[in-house]
C-alpha cells in the first residue's frame, strides 16, 4: 500500500527534485502552502485543469502506470499547446486506493515526470488523499493543473475563427478512438503496436509556432467532430470537412478519426496557406470554415452530408 501521506508526500518531492527543476519560473515548490511562481514580464497566465478517472480515461488492466501517469500530463500539456503557450509548472493531486502497491505511485509519477522533463515543465505541487469506499471504491483519481504562458493578447482562442478560414490538423487522427474500441472488444493491444495512444506527445511548440497564424485552436482530445463544434459555436460560424483529406492513422477508420477522441493533436483555422509541417510534425488541410452554421462532411464526389458532434461527452446517455 502506498506510504501514510506525509511520506509519500516527501517521496514524491524527492522523484519531483530529481527531475527539472523549473527554477526559470518556480520560486518555491513542493514544501510550502503555496507554490511561488514568476511568469516573464509581458506574458498572460493560463491556467487548466483535468481529472484522469479510474474506468473513465483509464483501466489498470489496460495502462501501465507509466502511461496513466504520462497521460494524465498530456491531457493538461495539450491544453497549453492549444492556446499557443508555454508551460510552466504542474500540480497534481492524486486519491488512492488504500491497498494500491507504493511501486505503482512511484511508476506512475515517474512517467509524467518524464513528459514534464521533456517538455521543461516543474512539478511544483498537489494533494493527496485516500481514495473513497462506495460506489467508485479503491479507484485512483488523479488531477492534473498544468500553468502556462502566453505573450500578453496572444493567447489562440476557439472564437477566432472566420468565414473562408482553412481547417487543419496536425498529425494522423484515430489511433485513440481505434485502439480504446480494440480493447472494449477484448483485445489485448501491446503499447509497441499503438504508442501514439499510450504514449501520446503533446504538441506544445507546434502551438508556440502558431500564434499569430492560427485565427482560432483547440485540442482534439473529444474526436474531431466534437472538438470542431467548439470552435464553430465559439465563433459563430460553419464547418465543411472533406473526407478525403482527413489524416487517418494505421489501423484507423474515418469514423474513429471524427468521433473517437484521445487524440491530442491540434485543430487549428487560418486565413493563410500553411505549411505541411512545423516543428516536424505533419499538417493536414481537411476542410473550410462557412458563415452558414452547422457542420457538413464532403465526400471525393461533392456530396455533402450533415456532421454531428458525436465525439466523448461526459454525462452523455450511453457512454462506457
């Protein structure tokens, strides 16, 4: 079972030193009430924050801890990189089972810290506490908040986007929705065959590179379709997709790329013709922004079919 709190709160102080120290920014982390943190003169702060649920963003079964942990970071890292920022320091509260082995904690921590040391970012603090009996008994819960920055009014919002903008996206989409249906079906999918999922890397300096070319962005974490209707209920705008453009992973299919989530690449829109990679990631062209509301699907003939927003949702009827 994981250490009493005041030791694994120092055990995962120590794994937190050994790892980037963040001293560009973190004045004072783990040790205080509050973390002490100096954003650069002339930046906006962000802030967000994400759950990783036990049975909802992940099963024991299915993930190491490593992944959970990398994960759980990627979720809030892929938040940042949608507003065009840089991350600056990473606070995680984590509720445990009482009988959940220390090896898995030390696992799990090891493998957002190296996410967060890849991507030079602090874990500065958090909480910790016994997960509860009930219902939901013994499961981890784990929050992440990930604190960044952007130069003062350039933060990319979803409700920039304008009528004749391009849509586009970086990297191949599906591999999430493909591989989470895979082992709903009761596949045993090894983390070699599908590491984009277990694994996935957020594009945080693709983001940086796009402030000031992108009009609008989010993250596609939800399925393009969902993710898409954001940006176009933020803006007040349409959406054509064409289908022969969409960028679909190996072992994919169209309908995991629109509505299967867990993607974490970006959905961006521009008014200018952008480059086909940046930062070495692949950008895809995949449709246009319209003044009529609503969004549509484009097959290769021309023929266009409304698009719902069918990607995940929490509290919709019929999730697993």
């Amino acid at each position: 079972m994981p250490r009493p709190e005041r030791q694994l709160i120092e055990r995962v102080r120590s794994l937190a030193q050994a790892g980037y120290s963040g001293r560009r920014t973190l004045i004072t982390g783990i040790g205080d009430d509050c973390a002490v943190l100096r954003p650069a003169a002339g930046h906006d702060l962000l802030v967000t924050t994400d759950f990783s649920l036990e049975g909802v963003h992940f099963r024991r079964e299915w993930h190491s801890p490593e992944s959970v942990g990398h994960r759980c970071l990627t979720r809030g890292l892929s938040d940042i990189a949608a507003m065009g920022g840089e991350p600056m320091a990473v606070f995680l509260s984590l509720a445990l089972p009482g009988d959940l082995a220390q090896s898995w904690v030390d696992r799990f921590i090891r493998g957002l810290l190296g996410l967060a040391a890849r991507h030079r970012v602090a874990l500065a603090g958090g909480d910790t506490a016994q997960s509860p009996a009930g219902v939901l008994a013994d499961g981890v819960f784990a929050d992440i908040v990930v604190l960044g920055s952007v130069p003062r009014g350039k933060a990319l919002l979803r409700s920039g986007a304008k009528a004749g903008d391009r849509i586009y996206v970086t990297g191949k989409l599906g591999l999430g929705g493909a591989t989470v249906r895979r082992m709903y079906a009761g596949e045993k999918v090894r983390p070699a065959s599908a590491r984009g999922y277990f694994y996935p890397e957020p594009r945080v300096e693709v983001g940086r590179k796009l402030r000031g070319v992108a009009s609008a962005m989010i993250d596609i974490s939800d399925g393009l379709s969902t993710d898409l209707s954001h940006i176009c209920e933020e803006s007040g705008v349409g959406a054509v997709v064409y289908e022969a453009s969409v960028p679909v992973a190996k072992s994919a299919t169209l309908d995991d790329a629109l509505y299967g989530g867990d993607d974490y690449e970006l959905l961006f829109t521009s008014s200018k013709r952008v480059a086909e990679e940046i930062a070495g990631v692949a950008v895809t062209e995949i449709g246009e922004i319209t003044s009529r509301q609503g969004m549509w699907i484009q097959d290769e003939r021309g023929k266009t079919k409304t698009m719902k927003a069918k990607g995940w949702e929490h509290f919709r009827a019929g999730n697993r």
